[in-house]
C-alpha cells in the first residue's frame, strides 16, 4: 500500500487539492465553484457536502483510491489562537470549525472535510497545520493604543513558516536558530518577525493592519475611519467591505491583479506607478518595522507569494530593505506542498501531532 497524502485547501470560490506519496505530488487540481452553485448557502458549513462531493469525483475521475491514503492534511481555520505546528482534528476543533469560533472562512471546511473522509478509510488520519491564528506574538506586541483593542495574529503562517523552514535548511541551519523577517505578498500582506523559530510579531493581515494588498486596505487613518463610520453614508457590510474585499488595488485601480498593474507601469501609466510604488514603500515600512523589533539583528530577509513574480516591484523593495540584511525571493507560495510535508512528517515520526 502506497503511503499516500491529501492536501485539500479551500477558497473561497475553490477548492484546490493535491495527492503526495510521500513528498512527492502525484496529482493537483483547482475546484472552481461559480457563483451560481455557491448562491444557495447561507453559512461556509452549509458548503461542506458540495465541496466533499466535489473532491470525492475529482479522485475517482483521476484514478485515486482513497484507500491509499494514509494521511489527509486540511488548511487550518479560524480555530482558537494556537501555538505552530501540526494538529489532529478531534471533536473540539471540529465544534470551533463548525461554529466558527474564529470567524466564517471557506478555510475552515479544510479541517471538517479532512476528519470526515478520514473517518471512512482504515488507519488513515486527519490533521491541519500551521492555521491563519498561528499565535506566537510577545506579550508587548499585542498591545495596542487603547485598552480596549488588543493586537491580533492573523497571517499566513502556512506559507510563511514553510519559506522560513526551507530557507534555514539550504544554509543549513535550524530555522529556530535564525531571525528572518518573512514578507508573504499575496491576495493579504503580512510582514512577520521570526525569532529563533516563533513569529513574535505580525500585522493582522486578513481585517485591517499593515501594508494594504491587492483586495485589502491594510491600516487606515482611524481617525478618519471613525468618521467615515459615522457620516451615515455607509453600512457596516460597506465598510468591512471596503478593509477587505475591497480596498487595496481594487479600490485604487480598479483591478485586483499586479500582472496587469505591472503591465499598465511599463505603459508608462502614471496612476499605476504610484500605486505600484506606494504599495512597495508600505512594504518596505513594515519590514523596517520588524527589523526593530529583532534589534537590527536580522539573519535575512525572505519575501514570498504571488506578488514576488513581478521582477521590477521586487527591485525596488529590496533596494529599500537591503541595508537591513540579505534579501531572498521565493516567488509564489506552495501551501499544497507545505500541507503534504507536515503531514509527512507526522508519517514518519519526524514531528508528532498537537492536541487541539
């Protein structure tokens, strides 16, 4: 029997999943869900059995016994704030999943749709690992200008953490060894600072704080927020609307997509310019940041995701950073591989499984 992993990480109008056996990927789709098959649900839980559906036909269409499966990796959720690393789904985290604890996010059908097929195969296994909640801030880094906020961790830790890994092995040190500041440019930004092996400080990148992205308006002039908020002119759905979904690039040009804006800055266009170069002077601020709070003493600089493909912006960042400490790119993000190797490595006995 073949020691093969699933991967499953669902979007909010996809669903991508990919087969291992062992660290090699045999097989990868992208689910794409229209609009009108999503219409009908009212709450992410409501999706579960289409998306399960959808995934059980996409193996049998491709040959794929779930019988070889020996491990199923979900995309963690919005669970409770938890420590990194790999979790066995159990009757908790599926309660926190099921009634959003942390919030409705399609990533939250990675851990149910996980421990569900699970449950049908012998011997086979259901983790997540390394979810958006990941939670390693120092005390003094949650707090915030009044005591009625409290800074969160929110950020891509999957993609984040597995960067940083793969950077400490190729010089071939232990990542919690090092402090790296890690960039992930992508739909979010978040800017995080690695301090022998824990995230210590991170901006919430999914609902209001640091560089804005290509979809959202990152920290705002709260003063004028508050305004905004109260002028009457605006629901609540509309502003949360406006901090994500709808701010960032799509606000400003209309597009959420940097190969276009990159095309329109060698057109010579000069809105997109300045929004290009605002966009990595943002980046760049939140870097020097960090830089601060390791006290200058940074081993390097990793910036990843989709936006780092864009040769031009990423001269440009790294020409303000440089000075802080190397600068690497890791262009796109590989979470399915990041996925599989957690639970790989679980298989192995190379890490063992957190209890949630």
């Amino acid at each position: 029997m073949k020691n093969l992993i699933l991967a499953i990480n669902p979007g909010s109008t996809s669903t991508k999943i990919a087969v291992f056996e062992n660290t090699t990927q045999i097989f990868v789709t992208t689910l794409r869900h229209s609009s009108e098959e999503l219409v009908g649900f009212t709450k992410i839980t409501d999706q579960y059995d289409f998306r399960k559906n959808t995934i059980l036909k996409a193996l049998q269409e491709n040959n794929i016994s779930m019988d070889q499966l020996s491990v199923i990796v979900g995309r963690g959720g919005l669970v409770k704030p938890i420590k990194s690393g790999v979790y066995e789904v159990n009757q908790k985290m599926i309660h926190d999943l099921e009634i959003g604890v942390g919030g409705e996010h399609a990533s939250n059908l990675g851990g149910l749709i996980a421990y569900n097929l699970a449950k049908e195969i012998d011997g086979c296994r259901a983790f997540i690992a390394d979810p958006v909640v990941v939670d390693e801030l120092e005390p003094i880094a949650r707090v915030a200008g009044h005591p009625a906020f409290e800074r969160k961790s929110i950020f891509h830790a999957l993609n984040q953490k597995a960067i940083a890994k793969s950077y400490a092995a190729s010089i071939a040190k232990n990542y919690d060894s090092l402090n790296l500041i890690v960039a992930h440019l992508g739909g979010g930004v978040s800017v995080g600072a690695h301090k022998m092996g824990r995230v210590v400080d991170v901006n919430n990148a999914l609902n209001g704080e640091g560089p804005f992205s290509p979809e959202r308006s990152g920290t705002l002039p709260a003063y004028d927020l508050a305004k905004l908020c109260f002028s009457g002119d605006y629901t609540l759905d509309q502003v949360k609307k406006m901090i994500t979904g709808e701010g960032g690039l799509v606000a400003h040009l209309g597009t959420n997509s940097f190969a276009v804006v990159e095309e329109r800055v060698n057109e010579g266009d000069k809105k997109f310019m300045l929004i290009s170069d605002a966009f990595a002077y943002n980046v760049a601020k939140a870097i020097g940041s960090m830089s601060t709070v390791l006290y200058g003493n940074v081993d390097a600089i990793l910036i990843t995701g989709g936006i780092a493909y864009n040769t031009d912006l990423m001269k440009k960042l790294e020409d303000m950073v440089k000075f802080i400490a190397p600068v690497k790119i890791y262009p796109g993000e590989d979470e399915m591989a990041a996925l599989a190797i957690n639970g790989y490595n679980v298989l192995v006995g190379k890490e063992s499984p957190l209890e949630y």
